[in-house]
C-alpha cells in the first residue's frame, strides 16, 4: 500500500499544470405534443463561433458573481416564457478538447459544461423569438447534428427523463389537469417507446398507488366507451413519496 502512495505521490510531482477552468451550462428541455404524440427537445442556432450556423442546446457561459442555477434560468428566460420551471442538475462533462475554443486560448482554458434538466407543459411554453432567429422544439428522433458535445448531453438528459418515469410523478408535469389513463399511458409510450408495459398492467400498476383521484366524469372519445377521468392527487402522494415506487 505505501509503495501504491508513493508511486501516485511521484506521479502527482511530475504531472501537468493545474487546468484553468471557463465553465458554462447548457439546458436539455423536454415537452410533450401529447395531441401528436412526440417527444420534443428544445434547441437553439448559434450566431457565433464556434459552430456558428449549428443547433445546439440552450447554453451561456457563467458570468463573475453568479451561480450555476442563476446562469441556467438565465440562459432560458431570453429563450422560453413557461410558468412553473423547475430545472435540475443533470451532469458535467469536462473532457478535454470538448470545445474548440481550448485549442485557440493560449492559456490553455479548458471549457466545462454543467448540464440541467427540465421537462415542461407544451401548451404553456411560448418560444421568445425578439430579435433572435432559431429557436424550435425538435422531435427527438429528428433533431440534426448538433454543436460540441451537446448530443452525448441530450442521451444523458433522455436517459434521466426516461428513469424518472419509472419513479417520481414527472409525467404530471406536462398532462393537463384533468386526463384519461390512456392520455397516462400514450405520454409514456410517447417516451419510452411502444412495448414498455402493456395497458392492463399499466393502469393497475398506477390505481394501486393511489395518487390518482376518479374525478367521477367521463369522456367519450369516437366510439368506445366513455373512459373516466382523473387528477393527480399531489396531496395523496405527498405521504407516498420516501417510499420506494416503481410506476411502471
């Protein structure tokens, strides 16, 4: 073991200069067309080098005096109008050479990116185009080649949307109010891809956990029978949630 340290220690006299950080934050902000049934991703063109011309997430550099969460909420004020938006750090990347801009300083400023997460209401998102050209929710399965390595931080960010399906009532945050159990169900095909769960294990699954208020209405949509109504029930959850749940 004290050969081990003594190795590390050696290693750590002759290694390289300490990196000079520039950090940013870049947003991956899920919605729900939950009328045509697409996952759509929130992405923005850049005006600037580099990759000027290129989509990429909604991202800033953070300024002197401000923190991470002030810089991200930033970033998307001067993109998105949404009511209620809660974000959540999601990962750094900070791999060397991730950003062209470190081959250009001759400081050797690397360049890191502490990515957040948002899922938001589509019907309530209103895009701010003052001024600005190109900004549009993508559908997932065709956004474009994207800038740095801003589509390893959208796999990142999909893969965290998909995994808090299965465990917190994230899903509510994009339904309206009032909804069916096949409106539940088609938003998480939406997500997750046909074939997750079928209908019938899907909606015992979600009525045991008893957050989900029978409103007592029903809707009749074409020519099968009238499907009840529901609402989440945030105050039945509430007591639920340091328990273990898995939704789906």
């Amino acid at each position: 073991m004290h050969g081990k340290l003594q190795r590390k220690t050696g290693h750590l006299l002759n290694a390289e200069p300490l990196a000079d950080f520039k950090v940013g934050v870049d947003n991956v902000i899920f919605s729900v067309d939950t009328d045509q049934n697409r996952l759509l991703v929130l992405l923005v063109m850049r005006h600037d080098a580099p990759y000027c011309g290129c989509w990429s997430l909604p991202g800033t550099l953070v300024r002197q005096g401000e923190s991470l969460e002030d810089a991200a909420y930033r970033v998307l004020s001067e993109k998105i109008r949404v009511n209620n938006l809660y974000l959540e750090q999601l990962y750094t990347f900070g791999g060397p050479d991730r950003d062209p801009r470190e081959e250009e300083d001759s400081y050797g400023v690397r360049y890191l990116s502490v990515s957040h997460f948002a899922l938001v209401r589509f019907a309530e998102a209103e895009l701010i185009a003052d001024g600005v050209s190109g900004i549009a929710w993508y559908p997932l399965a065709q956004v474009p080649t994207l800038a740095f390595d801003h589509a390893e931080v959208l796999a990142y960010g999909y893969q965290r949307l998909k995994n808090k399906l299965e465990y917190s009532p994230i899903a509510f945050d994009v339904l309206p109010d009032i909804f069916t159990l096949g409106d539940l169900y088609q938003l998480y095909v939406t997500v997750l891809g046909e074939g997750f769960s079928d209908y019938s294990n899907f909606r015992a699954r979600l009525l045991k956990l008893g957050f989900l208020e029978d409103t007592g209405n029903k809707t009749s949509r074409g020519a099968g029978r009238p499907a009840s109504l529901y609402r989440f029930d945030a105050d039945a959850f509430e007591l639920l949630k340091d328990k273990p749940m898995v939704f789906i």
